[in-house]
C-alpha cells in the first residue's frame, strides 16, 4: 500500500502487522501529496486529509487513481465520503472518549460482537480535574494498549457518543477556526479554502518565521507535535522532504468545541507577539 510519509507510526506498523508491504509517497510544501512519487502498480493508495484541509488532495488521488484510494480522515470527521470508497477516522480524537473509530465500506461487511476491554478512562477523568501532567502520561498508556485487530469499540465509548451533539461541536469548531482564519492567515503559509472546511480538528498555522513549540508551552498555548515520529523515520526512498518540515513546523492550534469564539481571542493575544 501506499502511504504518505507524513504519517504516524501506527498506520504503517499496523500494515506491516498484517503482512501489508509500505511503500512511502512525498508531499509538497503545502501537505499535498506528490503523485508522480506513486509507481504505476496497481496498489491501494492511502489518501490523508491532513489537518482537515485538505480535502482538495484527496480528491486529486480519487480522480487520478479512482478506487485504489482508501481515505484517511482522522483529521476529517464530517468530511464527506465518495461512493465505492473505504474511509475511516478516529473519533476519540473529536470527543472525551477513551476508544473507538468511524469505518465507512463501499458494502454492507457483517462486524463481530467483540468489544474492546483494554481502555482507560482516567486520562479523561483527570484531564478534566486540571491535573494535565498526569492525563498526559495516562493517555499514552491508554494509546500503548490499543488493538489492532478489528473490534467494537467499548460500551463506555458508545455510551458516551449516544449522548454526543456531534453537529453542536462541529458548529463550535467552525467557528473557532473562522476565529483564528481572520486573524491568522495573513501570517499562514499553509494555503486551503476556508469555505471547504466542514468541521476541523484543528487551525493549521504554519508561520513565515518558524515558532518553536516550547514558546508557545511557556506562553500557556499548548499545542502537539503531529507526527514527531516522522522527523526520525527513516528515508531509504528519499521522500520524506517537505513532510518533516510540516511535523516540525505546523502549529495545530486547538479550536475544538469546549472553547468559544472569545478562548480564541485569548489565544491571539498570546500568539500573535510571537510571530
């Protein structure tokens, strides 16, 4: 299969798992994927919409490759999925649950009573207590103990989401990324269609002056890394180029629903002195 090299460990050590050759394409400078990296084999493309703004690249694959394209939205929740495509998504990276993901099939698939008992809880529990550094490490602790083997998610999980307005937090996250557009995209780098995100897990900046992480920490934003993995991984194909420059440099800014409008305001007034 191929995958872009701007990606986290955990989808091409899964396909390796389950005896799947990975062969790495290159993106540009602008997280779009670099086609003529892709042989003319007639293997499955993994198409990401990374950061949820690029849609416009999936879409390049699914026009160019048709349905050898397998869509990647973890970074996508609403986006839409095109007829005869595979497509998948993390939800427990949009909502205060401990497990679970989104499969759309092409088909009806029968899925397995199983359900996933090796979850925790506390992470979410103290995160909400305020207590961060101990959330942190918990949360890795409930990532190390993540199947890879196709289950249904935990009865925790699908409880909580039955109770989720997901369409109420998808208008809070577009709004606050609308927040962050006016202000910030004179200083972005990262071109994309503002009107074309539907629900974003985040506000992609990429500065004209690079902004280490650790000011940001110290200023009270703190915003992730996506992908360090990829700044070590190596480049036998010698096609990680621009992608390591994306996961060092991307500032990821949180613009999910528990904050409003005015928590962007607040976050402007700390980062805009940095840029």
């Amino acid at each position: 299969m191929w995958v872009p090299f701007l990606i986290c460990d955990s989808v091409p050590s899964t396909l390796r798992e389950a005896g799947v050759e990975v062969m790495f394409y290159g993106m540009d400078d602008q997280a779009r994927p670099l086609i003529d990296d892709l042989a003319g084999d007639e293997a499955p493309i993994l198409a990401v919409d990374h950061y949820g703004v690029r849609g416009d690249a999936v879409q390049a694959l699914i026009d160019r490759f048709g349905q050898r394209v397998v869509i990647d939205l973890t970074h996508a929740l609403y986006a839409p999925v095109p007829a005869g495509h595979w497509a998948f998504s993390s939800i427990r990276k949009w909502f205060g649950i401990p497990d679970g993901g989104v499969l759309h099939a092409p088909y009806p698939i029968a899925i397995g009573n199983e359900r996933n008992d090796r979850c925790l809880m506390d992470h979410l529990v103290l995160r909400g207590k305020g207590y961060d550094d101990e959330a942190l490490a918990l949360h890795r602790v409930n990532n190390a103990a993540m199947r890879s083997d196709p289950v249904r998610a935990s009865l925790v999980s699908e409880a909580l989401l039955s109770h989720t307005d997901r369409e109420q937090g998808r208008q809070a996250r577009a709004a606050n990324f609308k927040a962050l557009h006016q202000r910030l995209s004179r200083h972005n780098r990262l071109e994309f269609d503002p009107r074309a995100v539907r629900g974003p897990l985040c506000y992609p900046l990429l500065p004209e002056r690079p902004v280490e992480h650790a000011r940001l920490h110290a200023s009270g934003i703190f915003v992730p890394c996506y992908w360090p993995e990829v700044l070590h991984r190596p480049d036998v194909e010698g096609r990680s180029g621009q992608s390591r420059g994306l996961a060092r440099w991307v500032l990821p800014l949180p613009v999910d629903q528990r904050y409003t409008p005015a928590d962007m305001e607040e976050m402007l007034a700390l980062l805009e002195p940095l840029l």
